[in-house]
C-alpha cells in the first residue's frame, strides 16, 4: 500500500521556511553548484582594492540573505503548487550564490553584515505580504526585484578591481542567474508592479547597500 503524500497548510510551511531561515543566518550553508571562481588564482590587491571587494561583496551576500528570506516568505504562502516548486528552485540557486559570496569574503579576509538577522526578518515579512498578495502579484514582485538585483550586479562589475578575477567571476554568474530568475517569473505571469512600490523597493535597496557596505 503506497504512503499518502503530506499536504502541508500555510502555517506548517511558515514554520518550515522560518526554520530554514534561522539556519541560512546562523550557519555555514553549502552550494550544490561548483563555485565559479575555483579555476581562477587568486591575484595580487591593494589593501585598498581588498577593502573595496570585501565591502562590494558584502553587499552581495547581504542581498543573498534578503532574496532567500522573500523566497522562504512567499513559499509559504503560494496557493499553487506550480508557483511553490518555482520558487523553490530559485531559492535553492540563491543558497548557492549565499554559498559563494559568503566563501569570497573569507577569502578577502572580510565579514558579513552585522545586521543580516535585521534584514533576513524584513525581507521574510515582506515575502509573506505579497504571498498572501496573491501568486501573480508574488511573481510580479520576484519580477521587480531581479531585475533591479540584474542592474545593482552590473554596477558592482563596474566597481570591483579589474584585476580581482574571482569577485567579478562569481557576480557574473549570480547576474546571469537573476536574469533567469525575473524571465522565469515573468513567463509564469507574474503582474507588473505599481510604479511607486517599485520606488519604495529602489529606496530600500539604497539604504540596506549603504548599511551592508560597512556594516
């Protein structure tokens, strides 16, 4: 006799999702993909340039900790099975790209962001709100995230050292996959955002850039 397959309820993936939150901030996470800088040496910096990376990098892995705390939020309160596994997946990617960012600040000799527990929370409640929002204004806000992480990853290829290979190897990658992310969600039927949340989103990730930088 086969086993029935668990149905769980919003509150059961709230508390799962939440679980798995607490762990991505407080313990060393695991990429299921190689790191993208592993074939690359690691070339000379400045102290000025390794400050630099180390504080662009932060950022990164600042916004890796938010998108993975609104993918968690929206997963738990997804109506459609469909839209559950998508956001699943992306949300496994940007484990990866936490994993990444996370191992080249090591490298650096930096540290992450002080205030991640501060951010994961917010970007988690917020993942909630457009969950309950309903599945396409869900989408549509994964839509409007990518695209402005899509563009906050170009500037940071601007920025970072030329000559620091690693660092510009693994935003390219993680731009590449953003890119995937938005189009995904836009296939899916995500609805387009009103312009001023879309504002208010710009704004947020002005200020948490600036915190996470030296923070």
């Amino acid at each position: 006799m086969g086993m029935n397959k668990r149905i769980y309820s919003h509150f059961d993936r709230l508390l799962i999702q939440l679980q798995r939150g607490l762990t991505t901030v407080g313990a060393q996470v695991h990429s299921r993909r190689a790191y993208p800088a592993a074939d690359i040496v690691d070339t000379a910096l400045t102290d000025r340039e390794r400050r630099q990376s180390g504080e662009l990098m932060r950022v990164n892995h600042t916004g890796e900790v938010c998108a993975q705390a609104l993918y968690y939020g929206q997963m738990a309160m997804a109506h459609s099975s469909i839209i559950y596994k998508t956001l699943e997946q992306a949300a496994e990617e940007e484990t990866d790209h936490l994993a990444w960012t996370l191992q080249r600040l090591r490298e650096l000799g930096a540290h992450p962001s002080y205030l991640n527990l501060f951010w994961y929370t917010q970007s988690y409640v917020i993942g909630l709100l457009a969950g309950i929002a309903g599945d396409r204004w869900s989408l549509g806000f994964i839509e409007e995230t990518e695209r402005q992480v899509t563009r906050h990853l170009d500037g940071h290829l601007g920025r970072l050292p030329t000559q620091d290979l690693k660092s510009r190897q693994i935003v390219a990658q993680m731009r590449d996959d953003e890119q995937r992310h938005g189009h995904t969600a836009a296939r899916a039927g995500a609805r387009p955002l009103p312009k001023f949340i879309q504002r208010l989103m710009t704004f947020q990730a002005k200020i948490m850039t600036m915190l996470a930088a030296k923070l």
